[in-house]
C-alpha cells in the first residue's frame, strides 16, 4: 500500500483483518518502494498518486497489479453500491441521494471519494448499501466494481495535472460503469456527447433533455412523467444544484422512495460547507463562500446563479490546467470587478482582460478591497476555480479562513 492518507490507512487496516501480509509506505515519509517491489503480489496506490510515478510505471513493467484502495475494498464488498461522478456536484448529489436512502432503508452508508473510505465501510458494515463518491483517479483502476446504480453529472477540463490528457479523464471517469450488467441503471447528462455515450450494459437513462426520461421544466422537475419537486423549494441555490437534485431524486425512486420523502430531504436540504454556501449579509452585501469550487466549471455554475453585473469576485490559487478564457464573456456580464489571489492570478487576469481587476497579495486583502468596492445589494463570491495548495492545506481550511476573515471585518464594524 503506498500513500498513508485516510484511505490507505483503511486499506492496511482491511487487508491486515483479512490476514494479508501489507507492505506500507509513503512518499511524504521519505520511504523507500523499491524495498518492497519484489516482494508483493499488488501494489494499492493512494487516490493523490498519478499514473507517471515510478512506482506505478515499474509495477507494470513487471506485470503487478496496479489497483486503489476503491478497488481493493470493493473485493471484499457484500453489498450493493450506488456510484456518483462528475466534475463538479459530486458530493452535494451524494450526500442528497445518501439522505434519501437513509429516510427508507436501515442499513445505507456514504463514503468513498470525499467521505469514509470504503475499506472503513466494508470493515463494519460489509453488506449495506453504499452510496459513493467516486473520483476519476479512483475510476482509473477500477477492474471489478460494479455499481447497480450509476450516475455521470457532467464533464468539462479539470486534473490535467494529473491525467495524461482530457481523453484519459474521461475514460476514468467511464470506468466506473464499465462492469455494469443489463439490470443495473446508467444515469448519464443528455446534454453532454462525451457523457451521453459513456459504454455500459446497464439501462441508460438520460437527464436533462426534455426528450429523456428525466428533466426540469417550468419550475418542476419530472421523471418518466411524475412530478418529483418543485425547483422554487429547493434551499439550495443555483440551476446546478437544480441538476443535482434531479440526479438524486431519480437514483431515489429506481430504489422505491416515496416521492413525499424525496421531497422532504431535498425541501430541507441547506447544502454542504463551501458549496456556494450562503454566509450572510454583511453591510449590504450578500456573502457567499464556495471554496469547494476548484475548478472553471464550478465558477461557471456559481456566476450564473446572481444577477448581471452585482458579483464582487475572489478567485485564484494552484492552476489545475483550467481554461479561465472560456468563461471570459459570463465573467464580464455578471461581475463588477475581481480580486485575484494565488498562483494563478496573472494567468487569469490575462484571461480575463477586459473585466476590473485587482491582484492581491492574499485572501484577507481581497476580501478587505471587495467590501471597500462593493455596496448594497452587490454580491461577493469566493469562488476560486483553482485548487488551494499553494496557500492553503485544502478547500475546508481555505473555507474557514475566508469564513474568518468575514468574522474579523464583522467584529470591526
């Protein structure tokens, strides 16, 4: 096992209750794999390692099985799982479909990409039913998993730091579906060619499109022509959470939940930290933190739910190849000015030349010179489309520490 985060911490725990002698190390630990290659049957890599790491390049020149801890755990699965992926809206569906779930059946557990592990799962509960998070860079090695419900949300550039090419992304991002059977479902966005035509042998069934078996139409979202919600109820903001909650809501009655409960967790549902999460109104302005926004598609999303040209924008941090000139014109059309931070701010200016810009030294600067710009009833967003690294641990403490900033300024006032 190489990569000693949360999930290969698990996948050692299993694969010792299991009665396998492991071999375990990390990179970070300064350990050596070269010590352990001739000595393993496969090698488990951790979610963070890429495909151009010696260790997996020389585990494959030798003919070892290269799997992840998805994989792994999947093997010892009694179970039935339901897998979500996509490039954004992953987590908030999961959480969605995993309450849904939970309102009707005893024994359901959430987990995998953003959650707990599925070696953890499988340790206490090893025939539940799953409701996952699934990644691309889990997808990449899955061999035998077989989810009976699938969903693929949407697709657009991302992790390109870390896949060959979008090509290789995709079909990660495929693979998660490729062992489904004829009785196993496909839920795929109609709207997208690159997702529409994903090969499985499941039942495909697709959303979005008013010709598909599920879609939202005026104000209400239907699924082989039963009303399932009204889109005006829903806490959650934005036509992407509207998505979300579509995908979730069928996922919910292919497993026999009564419209009414599918209701009542979505009517009640405020959304996940950091996902274009509402933290209040200060001097007028509305303030919203969607940290969890790593990526292009994500602002995108996040732009498109407030009006035209009332967005006070924070952006930047660790470029993961996005193309930030795509959404030049939305960017232009919604916000009043940007205040870019990070690694990326330059990059991004340039794409974004023709907009008010302001480039700071860091979040508390931004957030200072925003409220400085802005007045009642503008809207400041903190959405990077960028990942946090290069300033922060991760989205969460990048999250926290806009959330802190806001609290210092309001203690101020």
């Amino acid at each position: 096992m190489w990569g000693l985060g949360v999930s290969g911490r698990s996948a050692v725990e299993l694969l010792k209750a299991k009665g396998y002698e492991v071999y375990a190390g990390d990179d970070a630990q300064k350990d050596s794999w070269e010590d352990y290659l001739e000595l393993v049957d496969t090698v488990v890599l951790s979610p963070g390692i890429p495909p151009k790491h010696p260790l997996w390049i020389k585990a494959e020149e030798k003919g070892i099985e290269v799997i992840g801890e998805l994989e792994l755990a999947w093997r010892f699965f009694k179970g039935k799982a339901i897998a979500i992926t996509g490039t954004d809206g992953k987590s908030t569906t999961t959480r969605l479909t995993y309450l849904m779930l939970r309102e009707y059946y005893a024994n359901v557990e959430e987990g995998a990409n953003a959650g707990t592990p599925l070696s953890q799962i499988v340790l206490k509960n090893p025939s539940c039913l799953a409701v996952l998070e699934v990644s691309s860079f889990q997808g990449k090695t899955l061999k035998t998993f077989r989810p009976h419900i699938g969903a693929f949300l949407n697709f657009s550039e991302d992790h390109l730091d870390w896949h060959e090419n979008l090509e290789d992304y995709l079909k990660s991002k495929q693979n998660i579906f490729a062992q489904q059977k004829e009785e196993d479902f496909l839920l795929l966005n109609a709207l997208d060619d690159r997702i529409k035509n994903s090969p499985s042998k499941a039942r495909k069934l697709f959303l979005l499109s008013e010709d598909g078996e599920g879609y939202i139409k005026n104000g209400n979202a239907y699924f082989l022509g039963e009303k399932l919600f009204h889109v005006e109820k829903l806490k959650i903001k934005g036509k992407h959470n509207w998505a979300n909650a579509l995908f979730a809501s069928i996922i919910a009655r292919l497993m026999e939940v009564p419209v009414e409960v599918i209701q009542e967790v979505l009517y009640t549902f405020k959304g996940l930290p950091y996902r274009l999460e509402y933290v209040g109104n200060f001097k007028g302005i509305e303030v919203y933190n969607d940290s969890k926004a790593t990526t292009v598609n994500a602002l995108k999303s996040a732009l498109e739910s407030f009006e035209d040209g009332r967005v006070l924008l924070i952006a930047g941090g660790r470029d993961k190849g996005g193309d930030f000139e795509s959404i030049r014109e939305l960017v232009k059309k919604k916000v009043k000015a940007c205040f870019l931070i990070g690694e990326s701010k330059e990059k991004i200016a340039k794409a974004w030349h023709d907009v008010e810009i302001c480039l700071c030294k860091d979040l508390q600067e931004a957030v200072f010179k925003a409220f400085e710009k802005g007045s009642e009833g503008d809207v400041l967003l903190f959405s990077p489309a960028c990942a946090s690294f290069d300033m922060f641990r991760d989205y969460k403490e990048r999250g926290k520490a806009f959330n802190r900033i806001l609290q210092s300024l309001s203690a101020m006032a």
